[in-house]
C-alpha cells in the first residue's frame, strides 16, 4: 500500500518536472529566435549554433 502511494508521487512529479522542461525549452526557443532576428535586422554576425537553434525550432 505505502509502496503503492510512494510509485504514485514518484509519477506525478515526474510528470510535472516533463512540463516544466517543455515550457522552459519553448521559452529558451523563442528566446533564440528572437535574439536571431534582431541580429539580423542588425546586420550582426549570425553564429552557426544560432541558426542551428533557429531549425530546430
């Protein structure tokens, strides 16, 4: 019974640390998006970890 309860929590919290990783990464994806554009509005030199950031997203 408590070993049952014990597996339950475990499953909540890991289903609740897999949100929070998806929101962050959607935030970490909009933010290099955003940064590529204004980098490039601006002329600024474009790395190759950005644009590989920008299709993945």
């Amino acid at each position: 019974m408590i070993f049952s309860a014990v597996i339950q929590c475990l499953a909540v919290l890991l289903l609740v640390d897999m949100v929070i990783n998806i929101q962050m990464s959607r935030k970490i994806q909009k933010a290099v998006r955003e940064n590529l554009k204004r980098r490039q509005e601006k002329n600024e030199e474009v790395t190759v970890i950005d644009w590989k950031y920008n299709k993945l997203s």
